[in-house]
C-alpha cells in the first residue's frame, strides 16, 4: 500500500515534536522521516533562520566552536603520540612545544652520542668520552627546554595558568627521559665494557638534578654551563691525577653522584617556588 | 543559503577541503541534530558539545563516506556515537526519561505521522509500553545502536538493556497478535 502522496511533517507536528510534546511512536516517525526528507528538515531549521526551531545563538556559537577547531593546526607527530599514550591534552601541548623534544634536537642528539659511540671503537680514550659527554646530553636538553630564546611558546608559557615552575620540571623530565634512552641505545654500541656502559646514569642524574636545583637562583642557561664546566673539570682532574683510568665512574664517584643528586633535589623541591620566576 | 549543493555534493566538496560546503550542511542539518540528541540528553552543554565534534568529524572523515544512502542517517549515525562517547567522559549524566512528555494534544498529529504509514496497532501498542521498554526500544532499534552503546546511552548494566529489550518484544508481540 503506497502513500497516495509523499506525506510530510506539518510545521504544527514538527514544532510538538521539537518541544517533546508527541507520542513515542509519533516521535519516531517524525525521526525517521526529517533524517531522511530535505523539505522536513528545512522546516526545522528555518530557510532564514529567524523562525527555526533552535535557538539561532546556540547554533552560531556551535559552528564558531566547530570553525575554531577545523582552523587548528593539525597535530604534530609527537603529540599524536603523547595523546595516544594518554598524556592529557593541555600536557601534551606543552610537551610537543618543547623545543628540546623537536626533531632537530633529537637528530642533533644521536648524532653526537652516536659518533661518541663509534669514537669509541678507535681509541683507547674513547669510551671516557662517550661516558663524560652523555650526562650533557639530558642537561642540555632541560636547559634549552625552557630557555625564553629557544621557546617559540615562552610567551604563551608565561601567561598560561600552569605554573612555570610545575611546566619546568614536565619538561625537564620528558626531556631526560628521551635523552636516557638515546644514551641507553649509543651506550649498546659500546664493545666489551660490561657494567661500565651504563655508569653514565648516575652522574646524569645527578647533573640535571643539580641544574634544577641551580635554576632556582639562576636562569636555566647560565645554570647549565655551570654544572656542565664543572662536570667536565671534575671528570679531568680525577682522570689526570687518579692512578687507575676511570677513577671517576667507579664505586666512589657513583656514590658521590647519588648523593649530590639527591642533595640537588632536596634543594630544588624546598625552593621550587622560586623557579616560577626564573623560568 | 542560495546555494543549490546537494547534501552529497557537499560532502564530496568537504573532503576535498571546502570549508563553504561545510558552512552548508552545517545550517541544513545542524537543527534537526541538536532537536533529535536533546530529545536523548538531557544535558545542553553535552548536546552542544555532540553537534560539535559531529561536524569537526565530518570536516576530517567525509572522504570516508561511501556514497550510500541518506546523508542525514549517516550524520545521525555519527552523531549518535559522538554523545556516547561524551556520555562516558562524562558520567554520571542525567539521562532523559525517553517518551515520558504529555500526550494531550497529540491525537491529532499522530493521525497525521500515521498516514499512509503501515503502522496498524503499533504506535498504539510502543505508547503503552513502559518508558524504560520505550527507551530501549529507541536505542536500539530507531538509533540501531549495539548493546553496549546502549548501555552508555540509558545509563544501565547491559544485561539490563537485553533483558528490556526482550520484555518489550514479548509484550509487543502479545498486543500485536
């Protein structure tokens, strides 16, 4: 039995139904028919919109919404993933705008660990190299992390209503995450030292612990070169005066390392209200 | 609104990046969305929130469109499963009481729905179903929605959605026969 006519909603029946005044069974037929029937839904929505059945505010500030996320730059690889892995959204914003994270950096960085590590397999020399430069490595990248000439987000870090301090310490631990495993895969290149491919840990550690705790009354910059001189002078006074070679990575200089780091981070988190205005 | 794109003009338009196209179909199907999700939520910011995503997802996913059927039943589709997800971001949600509005004033109108509809003793027998059979009915039947999308929508265990769901066919199948 076809319809003589194709049956269409009265403006009557569609305004009952956009109010919720109908029958069940006379809603779902009102459902049916407008998703499918251009004419029904132009009712709803009114040709000039003056009379249409919602609010034409509510719709203009819907589409302002649906304009201003179609305009947002599209995710970046990295924060792709941060979100796939469950990082909160307005973390992961400030983590991929973390200017040490970017690419660049991150080529930058296995290019030095990795030809530290090649170094290594010509001379005798090398693997104090490889395991002095690669406390840098995470000092850097925390420097730079948050540094105001390197941060195209300074100014939007600044005025955001997380704290600088809080969005320094974010940074520095993704940061030091991402160099330990750059430094864990250049030290698997390192032939033959056993326990010693890792005795780099600690002293990173304990360097970035320190540049925080520094940070406190200094800018990260000047913070960073200060511990990375002193690193790298502490490393060749013991290494030239002690007399067997690695003096600096044995027992004695990890337990040292652990308890400067632990010291830096007692420093660091009593005044870590400061670091709000350095940063 | 001069333009005379179709609906499935304007989604091909869409995927390759037109943002009037967009503006289109947002103005002819925008209303009936928000109507039809406030009828489901009782929440507006939530509704809102739907109508939202739904036209950021069609601005991205249009290519994904297959060509067939109803533009308004695929944008329903879509529109639907975007307030269930925001429903499980958002528990607890008041849910709507489906079915439960005044039937005074509504003979009339549904003489007319019924019209040249098959409907014999059917809208008569949906009516007299209990609202929480209703709800269920509308879940998954109208909205085709799964047992577990339902669920998130009424705000009850699945289990509880099979078991209405059940109770409503056994009592329209007895009224119907």
């Amino acid at each position: 039995m076809t319809p003589p006519d194709p049956w269409h909603a009265t403006t009557e029946l569609l305004a009952h139904y956009a109010g919720g005044r109908l029958d069940p069974a006379a809603a779902w037929s009102v459902e049916q028919h407008v998703t499918a029937c251009r004419e029904c839904r132009t009712l709803v929505a009114a040709p000039d919109r003056d009379e249409g059945m919602v609010d034409t505010g509510r719709l203009d500030a819907i589409w302002a919404e649906v304009e201003a996320t179609v305009d947002a730059p599209a995710l970046g690889p990295v924060e792709r993933v941060l979100l796939w892995a469950g990082v909160p959204d307005h973390v992961a914003r400030l983590l991929a705008a973390t200017p040490a994270l970017t690419v660049p950096w991150l080529a930058a960085v296995a290019v030095v660990l990795g030809g530290t590590a090649a170094i290594v397999r010509l001379d005798d020399i090398g693997p104090l190299l490889f395991l002095t430069v690669a406390p840098l490595v995470p000092l850097a990248g925390v420097a730079l992390a948050f540094g105001r000439w390197s941060d195209p987000a300074h100014e939007v870090a600044l005025a955001s209503p997380v704290r600088s301090g809080q969005l320094l310490l974010v940074r520095a631990a993704a940061v030091t995450g991402t160099s330990f495993v750059l430094a864990a895969v250049a030290a698997l290149l390192l032939p033959g030292y056993g326990w010693m491919a890792a005795a780099w840990v600690l002293p990173a550690l304990a360097v970035t612990a320190m540049l925080l705790a520094l940070s406190t009354w200094w800018s990260p910059a000047a913070s960073a070169s200060a511990v990375g001189s002193a690193w790298i002078g502490c490393v060749l006074v013991v290494e030239t005066s002690a007399s067997t070679s690695f003096a600096s990575f044995g027992a004695e200089g990890q337990v040292l390392a652990a308890a400067l780091g632990a010291v830096a981070t007692g420093v660091m988190l009593s005044r870590r209200d400061t670091l709000d205005g350095t940063a | 609104m001069g333009t005379m794109l179709s609906d499935e003009e304007a989604l091909r338009a869409i995927a390759d990046g037109d943002r009037t196209a967009l503006a289109v179909l947002y103005d002819r199907h925008a209303p009936w969305l928000v109507v039809r999700l406030s009828r489901r939520c009782d929440d507006a910011g939530l509704v809102d929130e739907t109508v939202q995503d739904t036209f950021v997802r069609v601005w991205r996913k249009a290519h994904t469109w297959r060509g067939e059927g109803d533009v308004g039943a695929w944008l329903w589709g879509i529109a639907i499963r975007r307030l269930i997800d925001g429903l499980r971001r958002r528990r607890p949600i008041p849910v709507k009481d489906v079915g439960a509005g005044r039937r005074d004033a509504v003979t009339a109108a549904e003489d007319e729905v019924l019209r040249g509809i098959e409907y014999g003793q059917l809208g008569p027998a949906l009516d007299r179903l209990a609202p929480e059979l209703r709800a269920v009915m509308q879940a998954c039947v109208l909205d085709g929605l799964s047992t577990r999308e339902a669920s998130t929508l009424l705000g009850v265990p699945a289990g509880t959605v099979k078991s209405r769901m059940h109770r409503a066919r056994a009592q329209l199948r007895q009224e119907l026969a």
